[in-house]
C-alpha cells in the first residue's frame, strides 16, 4: 500500500532521492536499505524512458520505497501512462496556471475526481484486476506534485496551491532563479522571499511544500522551516560527493598515491 500520501497528512517529513543516471534495477531497493521513502525517476532531465521507467518501477517491488515518476512536460499524454506502469506518484514540471493544475489533476484520477483512462489487469494492479472499490482507493494512494519553477508560477501560487488533489508543490528552484533573473543565486533576497512564499501557502491550503537541497545542512534548515518533501540530493551529487570524499580522505593519509 502507498504511505506517501497517508503521511504527508500525518504531518511527517518524507526522504527520498531523485534519480537521472543511475537506472539501475537496484538504485529503488537501496534507497530502501536506507531508509528513505521515495524515489523520483527523472524523465525530464534524466535518460529515463517509458519502457526504463516500466523496470525501475518493477524492481521496487517487494521494497518499502514508493516509486515516483517525473514525467518530462505538461504535454506528455496522457499523464497517466506512467501510473499505468506502476507509478505511485507523478511530479509535473513547469505548472504556472490554476487551470493547468486542474487538468493535471483530472489526468491522474479516475473519474469522478477526474478522467483518467481505465486499463485493469495491467502493471499498476500487478495484473490482477480489482474490485469495484478500486477506483475510490487508487485515487486515495496516487499523489501529485507540481513543479513551481517561474515567476508566473509565484504569481499564481495560491491559485495552484488550491487546487484540490495537489499534494506537493516542489520548488524548482534552479529554473526559479534564472526566471527571476538571479541565476543560482539562492541566498537571493527575492529567492529566499519565493522560498518564504511557498511555505506560507502550502501552509494555508493543507499542501506539502518539496525541495531538493543542495546539502545536508541545507536539508535541515529548510525541513526546520517547514519542508515536508525532501530530495537528498540527486543520484550523481551523491556518488559525485562520495567518491570525492574517499579519495581526497585517501589522498591527505598516504603519499603514495599523488593528484594527477
């Protein structure tokens, strides 16, 4: 059964990893050996596919970590296809509109919450079709999480927020900050203000506010602030900043091995 969502309204602050080059068929189940809670599968700047995808998700199985697909823009149709596969969750990049938060959320719930397509018996149900209260409970377990990466999207945050059915709304921050004119500049009056303002408004519409942090210590800043979504880095931060520790850690105890 899926938590994410059941604990999100618990109040519980959710750890994950974003995956973009790491497709491995292991990379869900050790993130499971660690603990976390969730893996974003990266379709939009990773090199996941649909049919790379379809494996991730299947070698989760069996794990405790919820497998979550974000899907490469707003025009991938239906949204849908990647729950069919198993997906327990779908990230949506680049969302500036009320109406657009809509229309994702209709994508991803079956009717009458919405007009997803119906196919049973298929991945998603590990090939057993359910019963007729399938359809109440998947809609419970899928969790949506918009992307606010814009400064229409902050414009409008409210009326994104607001939106029943959302459950995250992840800062691109990243996207947000050359938007604003302020690349990478994320001590940035105005960027810690947007930071500020997702906060509050995530607050006010009972919405979980998602980050990926650029740190460990910048993890628990944002999480003692009020993140309840967190990315511990990325795949290739991660194996990035690990090897590079072992071996400047190699490097200053032996002299036999020298920088090239």
């Amino acid at each position: 059964m899926n938590t994410f969502r059941q604990r999100l309204r618990q109040g519980d602050v959710l750890l994950g990893q974003m995956a973009l080059e790491l497709f491995t068929p292991g990379i869900g189940p050790m993130l499971a050996g660690c603990e976390l809670d969730f893996v974003i599968y990266d379709m939009e700047h990773g090199r996941c596919d649909i049919t790379l995808l379809a494996e991730m998700i299947a070698s989760c199985r069996g794990s405790d970590i919820i497998p979550i697909a974000r899907v490469p823009d707003l025009s991938y149709a239906p949204l849908s296809r990647v729950l069919d596969i198993g997906a327990r969750g779908v990230m949506v990049p680049r969302v500036e509109t009320r109406a657009q938060a809509v229309d994702i959320v209709s994508q991803l719930k079956y009717p009458p919450m919405g007009r997803r397509g119906v196919a049973l018996g298929v991945a998603h149900d590990l090939y057993r079709a359910g019963s007729s209260d399938f359809f109440a409970k998947t809609n419970e377990e899928i969790s949506v999480i918009v992307l606010l990466e814009s400064e229409k999207a902050f414009e409008n945050l409210h009326e994104i927020v607001s939106v029943p059915g959302i459950d995250v709304a992840w800062m691109g921050h990243f996207d947000l900050t050359v938007s604003m004119g302020i690349p990478a500049q994320f001590e940035h009056p105005r960027f810690l203000a947007a930071m500020d303002a997702l906060l509050a408004a995530c607050s006010r519409h009972g919405v979980a506010p998602g980050f990926l942090p650029p740190s460990a210590e910048s993890a628990v800043h944002w999480i003692n602030k009020g993140f309840r979504v967190i990315s511990l880095g990325s795949d290739i931060d991660v194996f990035l900043d690990g090897v590079r520790e072992f071996r400047t850690h190699v490097e200053q105890h032996t002299t036999a091995v020298r920088k090239k």
